[in-house]
C-alpha cells in the first residue's frame, strides 16, 4: 500500500503549521497562531503593560516575556526615568525579564540571548522580525498584541503568501547582508508587500552569518511584509553554542520540493554596495552613483548594523587610521556583549583612536534622541529607516548604508565605495554579560506583591467608544502617499511621552500639521468625528500603536487611504478607527480637508459587508469576524474587559 506522502512545506509553512491555533492556511484569510515569546521596548512597553495590567491577571502566561529599555535612554527632564521604574516594577511583579537601559538594543539581545529557532515571538516594535535571522517566526505588531499574547492569547495573521529568496553564489568584498536587503527594497519597494513572508533559501544562505541573515531580516519590515526567515541551519548551532545556548537549536529547513508563492533569485556576487536616499528605505541607488558626495555625518549602529560582526569590521577599516576631519562619526554598539568582544581584541581602543564618538548602546540617533544632523547635512547611517524629518533635522538629507560604506566614506569624508573588507570570522565564544537582565530567577512566576511605581508620567489608557450608527465627520487632515507613522506620531524630542496619551495627543501629524490637534478638537466640541484622507501605503513603518491610540483619543473614527499598511491597519482597528480604502482611489480627488461628511450608516457597514458610499464616494473595509466586533466596540481594550 502506498503511503500518503506529506506535502513539502516551507520554513514559514512549518513555523506556522507548528503554531496554529485556528483557521487553515490553504482556505481562510486569517490564521491565529500560539505566541511562546514576547518583547516590548520601553517606547511602547508601557502602552503595553498598562494593558495587560487592565486585563487583571496574575502573571504572564507564555513561556517568555522580555522588557527592554533601549529606545528614551536620553533621560532630559523625569519622563524616561519615570518610565524604567514603572516597567521594571511591572516586570518584577509579572514574571517578565528586565533589561535595564544600557544593557543595549532589544533586537540584537533577544537574538544573542532569548531567540529560539522554530518558536514564535511577538514584539512591540516593527523589528522583531530580525528573529528570523535564526528561524524564528518574529512578527511586529502593536503593544495591545502583545499585552494578549502575554495573557496567554492567539495572535491573528493575515494567511501568509510566501515569496522565497533564492540566494546563489557569494559576496563579493565590501559588499554586505544591508546590501541584499536594500536589493530586495529596490526590487519589491516599500508597499504593496502586505501579506507576505519573504523567506531566504538556496545554497548563498550558507555563506551568510547569522548577524548577516538578522540584518537581512529585520530591515525586511522596510517592505511591510509580515515578517522575513531564514532556515536555521549549521550556521545557526555554530551562533547559538558560541552564545552558551547549544541546547535552544532546533534544524528547521524548508523540505525538498517545497513551493513557494513566488520566487525571486539574487545572485550574491554580482551585488554591489547600495545605498536608500532620501527619504525612504526603498529609494536605492548605488554608492558608486554618489561616489565623491561631501558627507557631514556618519552614524553606524541600530538593530540592523550594530552586532560585533559589524563593528569589528568597522574597526578592521579604519585600524592605524583616522577618520576625516571635516565629518562626523558616531558608533553605538547592540549589546554590552558587542562592547565586550571589542573590548578583549582592541577594537575599541582602535575606534576610539580613529576619531569616532562612541556612543550609548541604544535606539540613540536612529529614532532621532540625538546626533540630529546640521541643516540640510548630508548624513549616512547604517540603520533602517530615512524618513524626513525622523534624525531631528527636517532639512537633512540621510541615506542608509552598510558599515562597510560607512567605514570607507568615514575616511575620506566623501561617499566611498569599499573595495574589499577583510571576514570578521564567527566567535568561538562569546562573553556572557548577563548582569543587566534582572528578574531572571522570577521569569514566568513574578512576585505578586510588588508595587507597581507610577510617576506622574504614566498617565491611564484612554478607553475607545463604541462606533455610532451614523456620523457627522469633518475631514481634519487630508495627506498624500507614503506616509509613515513617524508623520503621524513623532518621536525623537515628543518620544519621552509615549506613556501620556493626553500629552502626546498635542503632536499627532505634527511634521505635517501642528494644527491638526486643535482642529480636531474643535470638530469633536461641534459634536463631530473626525476622518483622516490618506493615499498609498497610509502607516509604513513603525509599530507604535500611538499612531492610531492618539487620534482615537482626538476622536479619529475612519481613515479612508488608498491603502493601508499591515501593523498600522492591525493598530486602527484594535484602537476602533474603521480602516476604509476607497475602490476607486481617484476618490481621493474628490475629498478636501474641512469638508463635511454624513457616514449615514457607518455602523451597519462594519458590522455588514464593510460598504460605505459617500455622496457617490465608495469605500469599504475588509474585517474578519473578530474585527469587525472591535471594531463596532470602540477598540480591543472594551472587548477584553
Ligand atoms: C522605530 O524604529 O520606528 C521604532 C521607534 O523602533 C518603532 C517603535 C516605536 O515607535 O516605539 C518601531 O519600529 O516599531
Ligand atoms: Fe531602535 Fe532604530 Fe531599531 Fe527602532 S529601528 S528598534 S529605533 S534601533
């Protein structure tokens, strides 16, 4: 008799199939999977754990919950510090573990210290995905995703399309993992990805390190995919038995036959170094096009370039050198275990002795808490993201770059390809610098009686209301394409207000319109909601459920977009603001800011088949089951109580 033979499954298909709590990928639209780890950053930790405070559990119920401080370290005025105590409290008491601000980016320490091939892992921050660079299924999503998965909820997941990447040949020198990802951008752009997990295979994905492959993965939320793998492989026992975490390895490889939805092959050798100008990810050009540029700026660090692969070979470039005079060089490690392998092989002392600021082992100038640019400088970085405006300077022009161009263009001042770099080889062992996670002991059982500490910066979480039957709206802001969620809540100087809604509500749109929080409230004194117009790819970037749970606070009930981004969309709809895209997007011409508007029927709409016609203007809204009751509740908060 003949045995039924299993189809081949994918590395995502596996990760899903083991995870799988309802639904069938190969019928229904949204899959619910089981989440055993989670992370939260201090930005948007707080959100979050005011939330699963209000849920009235005891402690967390997966197998793992880590708290990082890595994102307001600057600590200008109480704010921040107001923030740390009340996180780690939360945690201690919850049986979550702490890493204390300084321990470094929470991305990387989750990779070198918590990440497991083969399991999931939810993160309040749109890098989580950097997980796959060893197999893990690590998706972004809104704090309120975290806060249920810590009670031990299902996350919900549009059912994937997988595109795979088939990697051939090898890289040639000064060309690195950050210009893969930035060939990817260049050929699949920053929307339209919605949906998919981009997953990495072929016989180049064994010349790649896992530093390498977690770059690739995390600036993959660049594309507004659900998030990107790699297999996890010989590469990734080596990685994890240098971390002292031989026994967290799983092999977790995609079976022979396996298809995926669509593939796209990169030959590795025939790459160059690539750069995103201004002022998007997927803007990319090559270095060679910008070759002899004047440069201000150098910053080389973030969750996507700062593990010791890469700052070693920052270190090997500019070794017995100096950088130029007239720039300015920044370096912020990953991880205090990045400062300490630089430390033991001089490393450091050589950066230091090259003329390069180092600087805290945080988010730092990425999320623009500092090192804002000159006006209208010319900055390069090796993080992820461009967008104007987000370094603090609105005039600068920023591009993103590998550390091997940022070290070659460091020396010379000007944009400077590198030409060949030598192979940082991978640690034997790597030093344990465990001291600045606490609450280890307690993880997953807390201790009931702490008190949770509650400065005057950690403001309660505004409740949503449930969505009326028909509407009067004004249209408070009407914006073009692209635009991304730091446009609509921005960080950098506003960023120590994240765990103050009130406060923060004053900025929403502030880089677009620093009026638009007094127009709103206006609008909701005459007793009318308030509608966002939006183009294409209406909430690219960042995770911050801010960016909806502000204008909810502002009396935002719909956005009517082109089309909306993953995160942000799952964001609106847990924050009971109904997601509309119009069907025929010349529709936007026809709608002006001020204007009034009869959303006659709203209610039935969300709760019917998602229609809503306006004056001949047609929209809808595609909501499952489960959102749809959100939704017309007035956001997920009301639904849990
Ligand atoms: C970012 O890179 O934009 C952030 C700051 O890390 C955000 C999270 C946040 O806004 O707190 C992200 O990527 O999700
Ligand atoms: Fe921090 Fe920047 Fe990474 Fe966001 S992208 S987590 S701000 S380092």
């Amino acid at each position: 008799m003949e045995r039924k033979r299993k189809t081949p499954q994918t590395v995502a298909g596996k990760l899903i199939a083991a995870h799988l709590v309802a639904g069938d990928p190969a019928v229904d639209a949204e899959l619910a999977i089981r989440i055993d780890q989670t992370l939260t950053q201090d930005a948007t930790g707080t959100m979050a754990y005011l939330q699963f405070e209000a849920m009235g559990l005891k402690r967390i119920k997966n197998d793992l919950a880590v708290s990082y401080v890595d994102h307001n370290t600057v600590q200008i005025g109480f704010e921040n510090a107001d923030d740390h105590d009340f996180l780690e409290s939360i945690a201690k008491k919850y049986g979550i573990i702490y890493s204390k601000a300084g321990n470094g980016i929470c991305h990387q320490l989750h990779l070198e210290r918590f990440g497991k091939p083969g399991t999931t892992l939810l993160g309040s921050d749109s890098h989580t995905p950097t997980g796959g660079g060893i197999g893990q299924l690590a998706i972004g999503a809104g704090g309120i995703d975290i806060a249920v998965a810590m009670a031990g909820g299902a996350f919900h997941i549009p059912a994937p399309k997988v595109r795979g990447i088939r990697l051939v040949g090898r890289l040639p020198g000064g060309v690195s993992a950050k210009d893969v990802i930035l060939k990817v951008l260049a050929e699949f752009g920053t929307k339209g990805n919605v949906g998919w997990i981009f997953e990495y295979f072929g016989p180049g994905v064994a010349t790649l390190d896992v530093p390498s492959r977690a770059t690739i993965a995390n600036m993959g939320a660049e594309l507004g995919v659900t998030t990107s793998v790699f297999p996890s492989d010989k590469v990734t026992r080596q990685f994890l038995a240098a971390q002292g975490r031989a026994g967290d390895f799983v092999e977790l490889t995609a079976d022979k036959g396996a298809k995926y939805d669509d593939v796209f092959e990169i030959d590795l050798s025939t790459l160059e170094p690539l750069a995103a100008a201004p002022h998007s990810p997927g803007n990319v050009v090559t270095v060679k096009s910008l070759a002899g540029t004047k440069v201000n700026q150098i910053l080389i660090g973030s969750c996507t370039n700062s593990s010791y692969r890469d700052i070693r070979t920052v270190a090997n470039l500019l070794k017995g050198k100096h950088v130029a005079a007239d720039v300015e060089v920044g370096i912020a490690c990953g991880s205090r275990q990045v400062i300490a392998m630089l430390a033991r092989d001089g490393a450091l002392a050589t950066l230091h002795a090259a003329g390069c600021r180092m600087l805290e082992n945080a988010c730092g100038f990425c999320i623009g808490a500092h090192m804002s640019p000159a006006t209208s400088a010319v900055s390069l970085r090796t993080n992820n993201r461009n967008f104007e405006g987000r370094s603090g300077t609105k005039s600068a022009r920023v591009y993103l770059v590998s550390p091997e161009t940022a070290a070659a263009s460091a020396l010379t001042g000007r944009f400077t390809a590198c030409a060949k770099a030598a192979k940082v080889p991978p640690p034997k062992r790597f030093p344990k610098t465990d001291d600045m996670f606490l609450f280890k002991a307690t993880a997953g059982k807390g201790v009931p009686k702490t008190r949770i500490v509650r400065g005057p910066n950690i403001a309660a979480v505004p409740a949503g209301l449930p969505l009326g039957e028909d509407l009067e709206a004004a249209v408070a802001i009407k914006v073009g394409d692209k635009i991304t969620t730091d446009h609509i809540m921005p960080a950098g100087a506003r960023l120590k207000y994240r765990s103050n809604v009130p406060e923060y509500s004053k900025y929403v749109f502030e880089p677009c319109d620093p009026k638009f929080h007094d127009r709103c409230q206006a609008n909701q004194a005459s007793g009318l909601a308030n509608v966002i117009v939006a183009g294409e790819s209406y909430g690219q970037g960042s995770s911050r459920e801010h960016a909806a749970l502000c204008p909810m606070y502002l009396g935002v009930k719909a956005v009517f977009a082109k089309s909306i981004e993953r995160i942000h969309r799952a964001n609106l709809v847990n924050f009971g603001i109904v997601p509309f895209v119009f069907e025929n997007p010349a529709d936007y011409g026809r709608l002006a800011q001020g204007q009034r508007l009869t959303l006659a029927g709203i209610r039935r709409a969300v709760a019917g088949d998602g229609r809503l016609e306006i004056g001949g203007i047609k929209l809808k809204t595609v909501l499952s089951p489960r959102e749809k009751q959100i939704v017309l509740k007035g956001g997920l908060l009301s639904c849990l109580n």
